[in-house]
C-alpha cells in the first residue's frame, strides 16, 4: 500500500512539473515505438509496456500499445494533454481524473462506476455471483434506472435479478433463486429462466423471462414476484394473463402503465392493470417491412424503448441490423436508422450500419442509445432525424473484449452499460 501512494504522489509530482512546462504537440511522430521519434521527446524509452519516466505520444500512438503494464506513464501530447497512468484495467489522466475513450468521451472510475471484476488486460473479467464489494455478475444482459439513484441488472448467467445503489456502487440481489425454472414469491424465493431484459415502472421492476417465455412483475415494496402474463408455452396468442403465449421475450420497456415486450417477430402490449396483451406490430413472420400492424417484418426484436407516455416505441430490430419505430395509436412502423448492412458506419439513418443492435434507451436530449454488440460500442441515433454517431468505443483487444448487452441513461445523461464480459459499466 506503501508503494501504490508512493508511486501516486510520484505520478502527481511530475504532472504538475510537465504542466508548469509549455509542451506543444510536435508535427512528427513522437513517443514509445516510434521509428524515428521528435527531437522534443526528450524523455524516449524505448521499451512499449514499462517505463520509469513518462514518453511523450500521440492518444493514437497510447491506444496501440499492447497489455500495458499496470504503472505504465505517459505523457499524451494530443486530445486532452495530460499525464496518463495505466491502472491495470484502464487508462487514467491523472490532469483531469477521467478515464479516456478512443472517441475522447471520459469514463470516470470512481465509486458507484463499474460493477462486476473487470480483471486485467491479460486476464478476462471474472464470471460468478457475488455481492460483496463491487459484486460479481455473469453476462449480464438487461438494464434499467428509476430515477431514485438504483440500476436494475438481469443477470442472466445467474438466474438472478440485481440492484446497485448508484450513490454508494452497493450490489444486492432483488430476486431470483440462483437456479433455472419458475417459481413466483418473495425474493431468492422465486426463480427465473434466463431473463434478459428489465424495466423499472411504477413502483415495480418488470422482467423479460425469456426461458420461462413470461413477462415477471417485482414488487419493490414487497420483493414479490409475480407473473403479469404468459403461460410459460411458446405461442403467439394475445389474451389476458396466463391465456397469451410468448415466444421469446428479451426487451421490456414500461410507460403511461403498460409494458411493452419485443418478443422475437413481435412487438408485444401488456397493460398491467388488467395483464391484457396485444400485439400491435408483427406477423410473427421472419423478415423485414414496414407498415401496419401485421403488415409489418421482424427478424428477432432485441430490445423496446418507449417515450413517456407510451405514444412511441423503439425497437432494436437484431436481425435486420436496423432500428425501427413504432407509433402505437396507428401501429405504423417506420426504419429510421439502418440499411440492413452488417457494419459500424456513422452518418444519417439510410446509410448508417449496425453491427448487432441489442439494448435500447431513450436520453432526455432527444437521442435513442442502442448498445451495438458486434462493433463492441455504443451507438447514439437521433429521434428526430436518424442521423447516427458512435457515443463509446469499448476495448476489442482480444483478452479484454467488451460487447455491449444493453444500455440505459438516467436523467443526468449518464449511462449504464451492461456488458457480456460480466461487467457493469457507467459512461458519463
């Protein structure tokens, strides 16, 4: 412990000598690894994952460098300039305490920011169940914020429903046994079948129990769980509670008291007063159109999004690689993002490519976050245009892949990522 505050008050010290020091960035290459570095560099060492004094490099040149050694400084001369420390798990700049990304966005690795045992670059993150500390979770797919500081996780490996206290980083277990099958009660009393997607309504966190092929209602008052509708068959059949079927169901989305369900070739309805479900959206036939109601296609529906009062859904159309919106009064569906193209290209909604669209949220500032699996990132589409940017960059080295499961934001326009790697991340 000695050492760690040692080497912190060292890496201190020489960032407040660089930055009493006018350092412009050089028009050559400059830093580690480099052929024929800058004069300005002064401070070279040849050696690409340790040094003792700090190399002077591009954001670029820094991102290349393979499994850096935990302690690894740098100097980066572009971007946000500042003096950047290698943590073991991710990059710190030790100037503005914010963890960069390749698209200059900040992950700030403080309390309440990652969840699960992110591991280090040689070694991948652990899979497990715990809730001590910053918890352990295995492939985490569904998230969902309150609005009252807790974030809801379907943990899907381990049959459970989390909770983290946004305030403290607490992980807690809201409900599930731990094993496979379907039982309704009180907290660990109750079990779960692969659920994957979460929805906080209303005093109520809603599941998508895919295994189970049910729609699951917990009661935060009580942690009673219950099944709002489904009767565990696959099907396709609208009708009330236990009479309609499911046939995968693995996005919820909650508004104005209903819940909406992308269940596969589906777009499904459940007003939770009543338990009734419609179907306002798909033929239950595999494909892509647009149109209404039945007229329309889907090619497995990943994930919903509804605006506040229910009016608009949108919908994370996986295998046409494409985002759709559905007007629900109408049951008009429209693509307003995507080509059907497998790809990460940015740009307005008829050009953009999505790799493999998951999780879906809507942002105060009239954005939709879609959680992009394969292109290992997180995509932001405008509501109004479809014009389509890349918000976060996820690490691809092959020890330390991160795909993106699902996505929320709160009100602040933090957001919440859950990764398949086991990992809970906050991008703020």
């Amino acid at each position: 412990m000695k050492n760690r505050f040692t080497n912190l008050r060292r890496g201190l010290a020489l960032a407040t000598l660089l930055a009493a020091v006018s350092l412009s960035a050089p028009a050559q290459s400059v830093g580690i690894g480099t052929t024929a570095p800058d004069a300005s560099a002064a401070l070279e060492v040849q050696s690409t994952t340790q040094g003792l004094l700090p190399p002077r490099l591009t954001a670029a040149q820094r991102a290349a460098i393979v499994a850096p050694a935990a302690g690894l400084q740098v100097f980066q001369v572009d971007g946000t300039p500042g003096v950047y420390v290698f943590s073991g798990a991710y990059w710190l700049n030790l100037t503005t305490g914010r963890e960069p990304t390749l698209t200059g966005v900040g992950i700030v690795p403080n309390t309440g920011t990652f969840a699960g045992d992110y591991g280090t670059p040689s070694s991948p993150p652990t899979s497990g169940y715990s809730d001590l500390g910053r918890g352990l979770f295995s492939d985490p797919t569904g998230v969902a914020v309150d609005g009252r500081g807790q974030l809801y996780v379907a943990d899907r490996g381990n049959q459970r429903i989390r909770q983290i206290d946004l305030a403290t980083g607490a992980v807690s277990t809201l409900a599930g046994s731990g094993t496979a099958g379907f039982a309704d009660g009180v907290g660990t009393a109750a079990a779960f079948s692969d659920p994957t997607g979460v929805a906080y309504g209303n005093g109520s966190v809603y599941v998508a129990d895919r295994g189970n092929r049910r729609i699951r209602q917990i009661d935060l008052a009580t942690g009673a769980v219950s099944t709002l509708a489904g009767s565990g068959a696959s099907g396709t059949a609208d009708g009330v509670g236990a009479a309609a079927t499911f046939s995968g169901p693995t996005g919820v989305a909650y508004a104005n008291g209903m819940v909406f369900v992308a269940d596969n070739r589906l777009i499904r309805q459940v007003a939770v007063a009543t338990g009734v479900v419609s179907t306002p959206a798909g033929s239950g036939t595999a494909g892509f159109a647009d149109g209404v109601g039945a007229a329309a296609r889907f090619n497995g529906a990943a994930g919903v999004a509804a605006n506040a009062n229910g009016s608009v859904v949108y919908v994370t159309d996986l295998g046409n690689r494409r985002i759709r919106k559905l007007v629900v009064a109408t049951r008009t569906v429209t693509t307003l993002a995507g080509t059907g193209a497998t790809g990460g290209l940015d740009g307005a909604g008829a050009v953009a490519t999505f790799g493999t669209p998951m999780g879906v949220a809507l942002a105060n500032d009239g954005n939709i976050y879609v959680a992009d699996r394969s292109s290992y990132s997180i995509r932001r589409v405008a509501m109004d245009t479809g014009a389509v940017s890349t918000l976060y960059q996820f690490d691809t080295r092959p020890a330390n892949l991160q795909m993106p499961n699902g996505v929320a934001v709160d009100a602040s326009g933090a957001a919440y990522v859950a990764l398949a790697e086991h990992l809970i991340r906050m991008l703020k």
